[in-house]
C-alpha cells in the first residue's frame, strides 16, 4: 500500500476498494502512466528538485516496470495504475521514490496519459483510413465508367460509374479523417504542471514538459488542464462519427454483395458460414462494423452523460468515463484496420453490374431534364411527359429522339455529379495531404516516446 494512505489514515481492502478502483482497466494506460512518471522525473532532475541518487535509482524502476509490464505491476488491492506504480517504485527504490511525488498530482498525471492515449489511437486509426482511401482510389481507377445502380429508398434512383461511388466512400473516410486530425489537435497539449487543479509551489517548466512527451503545446488553463475531458471526448465523437460513416459503407456493401444483387464479392476471410447452412456466405466483418457503431453511439452517449453537470475540477466521476474512451477508441482503430483490409480484397463483377444497370429503369430524372433541356419547355411538363413514356414502356424510344444512343450515354452528359474520372485527381490529392500529416502524427508520438525513454536510460546508467 502506499505510504501516503497510511499517512492521512485511510486504507483496507474489501468491496468498497474493489468498488472504486479503476485498476482493471488502468491496463490500458499503463504505458502512457509509466511514460509520464518517466518524463515528471526527468524534470525533476532537470530543475534539480531531486538528488542525482534517488532520480537514479526511480527511472531505472519505473523503465524496469515498463519492460515487465502491467502483469507485474498492476495487482489487486490498488485503487489505481498511480497506487500501484508508487507501490512497485516504493519496492525498488525506497526511500528515494519518495520525491517523485513533488509537483504533480494524479488529476494532471491521468489527465496526460489520457491524451497519450488518446493520441496513440487516433493516429492508428488515421493511418488506417489513409489505407482504405488509397486502396478506393485505386478501384476507381480501375473501374472508371463501369455502370453501377445508386439507391434511394432502397430503389434504384440513378444510374452512375463504380468510381463514383468508391470515390463518395473515399471522400467520407477523408471529411472522417479531417474530424479526427482536428480533434486531435485539441488533445496534442500537455496538462502537466496543473497538479490538483490549482498548479504547484514546485517550479516546473509546463512548456518542457510537453516537449519531453512530445506534445505540441502546453494548456493555459490548470483547472481545464486536470478536470477537463472535453478534448478526448471531441476525439471520441470524431471516432464515433467515422464507425456510423463506416456502417453506411458496410450497408452498401451488403446489398451489392447480397446474392440477389450479385454484384460484389467479399474476401473469404471477411465472410463465416453457417453450423448447419454450408451454402452460406455470411457477411461477418460488415455485421460485426455495423454493430460497433451502434455500440460507439450508445459509448459516446454514456460518455459525455457522465460529464455533464459535472462542476470544475476532477471528480471521480471522469474515471468511470474511462474505459468507455479506451473501447470507442480501440473500435475505431481496429474497424478501420480491417475496412482497409476488406475493401483491399472486394471483387466487383462488372458484366452483372451492365446487366443490372440495363434492366432496371434509374434515369428517369435525366430523362425529364434531357426533354427540358432540348425543347425548352418547363421541367414540370417535361417531367410528365417522362413519367407517361416510362409507364408506356416508350422510354428508350423518347431517349433516342432526343439524339442519345443509350442511357449510359445520357449519364455520361452529365455536367456535374456522376461522370466518369470526375473527382479522381482531388481525390488523390487530399490523400497525398492526409498521408504526410497521419505519417507525421505517428513518427511524432513514436520519436517522443523514445526520447524520454533514452533520455531515462542514459540517467539510469549512472546508478551506483
């Protein structure tokens, strides 16, 4: 137990502890935990707040830490990682583990690990989209011109190219990946030095505290530094956002890879059959996606539910908001990991995507505005007169005297919207845009981590 509860007197076991503590989902903190001790220690050294011995011989426990793991550290009978991490260095260190404690708090201390975190998983999740828009890019590519049936209502409404549609997933992945590089950018800012709330007698430096963890700026303010949760759950809801976009993608997928659509084949290890049903091709990855989004909407709603009302300051109240951040971050990591890897092996088979484009009736808007445009007369005149040859089965005659050879043809005219190649350069272009800065978020995080690491080793090298 550590010290400082024998201290002020309060201490045991039993419901209550196991009630409160958060130790069993602190596992996914752990690093970003040790990291920020790392760093807090090293500043310590820095300002000379803390004898060369003892700074010593607390960096080399809390590195020994990080290499065994959150299976050594984090046992039973803690309230939190920050217990139990004071317990192990207590073990190890002694006495000397005693002034790491100077200048901090574990309101400011959890409050960075949560951006760590945070910021570890939107940049997989970033580079994950950058994937899945590079491989929709290149299938549009390959399919420029090829028919495809667009739907509204569940009815096919227009006829259109494959690119384009690829291209509209591929942009709504980019309007996700933007959410998420700007909520991410809220979350790159260091609240250490904010202590409890109120800041520290200890003089810290709160912009080299960014630096060594690799943040981009330190807040201004200590109390929205330590009791605020705004700016992860801004990353949540971005996250969020992207699995509901995910689902509607997964919900196209299913109907033009449904055996009556016939027009799309999902990779074999995306699909599961049956126990009882060998014929059955079931689409368990696009459920599986579907439900993680409904799952991150009811996340999100129970996230922000416990911070509302909520007065300034840290309660204990953001610690049960935990692990519903760890889950909604780690679904949308992993969805668009395996979307990247879905799309990368979909087939589309083209002759059924022609044939359905020619058997069902999904130009009749251009029909009217086609009549319109070449007679002059009003569209609501034209429109009827489309809609009497279509229910005359005479569409394809009004098509052609109007001097179009087909309805491809027709959609193809088109001066916005829907046109063969349309949009395939900008879309390259912003990927080439997103790639370098989703590149650059992780090399940054990663590059941070080492050099507090080294910079941990290098001192730790000196113990006697």
């Amino acid at each position: 137990m550590p010290r400082y509860r024998e201290i002020v007197g309060i201490g045991g076991e039993g419901p209550v502890y196991e009630y409160t503590s958060s130790i069993g989902h602190d596992v996914e903190i752990f690093r970003e935990a040790v990291l920020v001790l790392l760093a807090h220690g090293l500043h310590l050294r820095e300002r000379g707040l803390v004898p060369e011995e003892a700074a010593c011989r607390v960096l080399a426990a809390l590195l020994e830490a990080l290499e065994k793991g959150p299976q050594a550290v984090l046992r039973g009978g803690f309230e939190d990682v920050w217990e139990a991490l004071e317990a192990w260095l207590e073990e190890r260190a002694g006495e000397a583990s005693g002034y790491l404690w100077l200048g901090r708090s574990r309101n400011d201390h959890v409050s960075a690990a949560l951006r760590l975190y945070t910021l570890r998983r939107v940049s997989e999740t970033m580079v994950a989209l950058v994937e899945a828009r590079r491989v929709l890019i290149e299938k549009a590519s390959v399919y420029l011109g090829v028919p495809v049936l667009l739907h509204t209502h569940a009815q096919p409404s227009q006829l259109a190219t494959l690119d384009c549609l690829l291209l509209a997933w591929e942009e709504s992945l980019a309007s996700s990946f933007r959410l998420l590089a700007s909520a991410a950018g809220l979350v790159d800012r260091s609240p250490l030095g904010a202590s409890a709330g109120a800041g520290t007698l200890a003089p810290l430096e709160p912009g080299r505290l960014a630096w060594l963890l690799g943040f981009r700026e330190a807040l201004g303010s200590p109390v929205y530094a330590a009791g605020s949760r705004l700016d992860v759950s801004a990353v949540a809801s971005a996250a969020a956002l992207f699995l509901v976009e995910a689902s509607r993608i997964a919900g196209d997928l299913m109907l033009y890879s449904s055996p009556y659509v016939g027009a799309a084949r999902l990779p074999e290890g995306h699909v599961a059959t049956s126990s009882v049903m060998p014929h059955k091709r079931n689409p368990a990855t696009l459920e599986v996606l579907r439900a993680r989004a409904a799952r991150a909407a009811g996340l999100l709603a129970g996230l922000l539910a416990v911070q509302k009302g909520l007065p300034s300051g840290y309660s204990l109240d953001l610690q049960e908001a935990n692990p519903v951040l760890y889950m909604l971050l780690g679904d949308a990591a992993s969805s668009a990991g395996v979307l990247a890897d879905l799309l990368a092996g979909l087939e589309w088979d083209t002759a059924r995507l022609r044939e359905l484009a020619e058997a069902y009736m999904a130009w009749g808007a251009e029909l009217a505005e086609a009549l319109a445009l070449k007679t002059g007369r009003p569209f609501r005149r034209a429109y009827a007169e489309a809609a009497a040859a279509i229910r005359e089965g005479r569409a394809a005659e009004l098509l052609k005297s109007l001097g179009y050879a087909g309805p491809l043809e027709l959609a193809a005219a088109r001066s916005t919207g829907c046109r063969p190649g349309a949009g395939l350069e900008e879309a390259r272009g912003r990927l080439s845009r997103d790639a370098a800065e989703a590149e650059r978020l992780a090399e940054r995080v990663k590059e941070a981590h080492i050099r507090v690491i080294d910079k941990a080793r290098e001192v730790a090298r000196g113990c006697r």
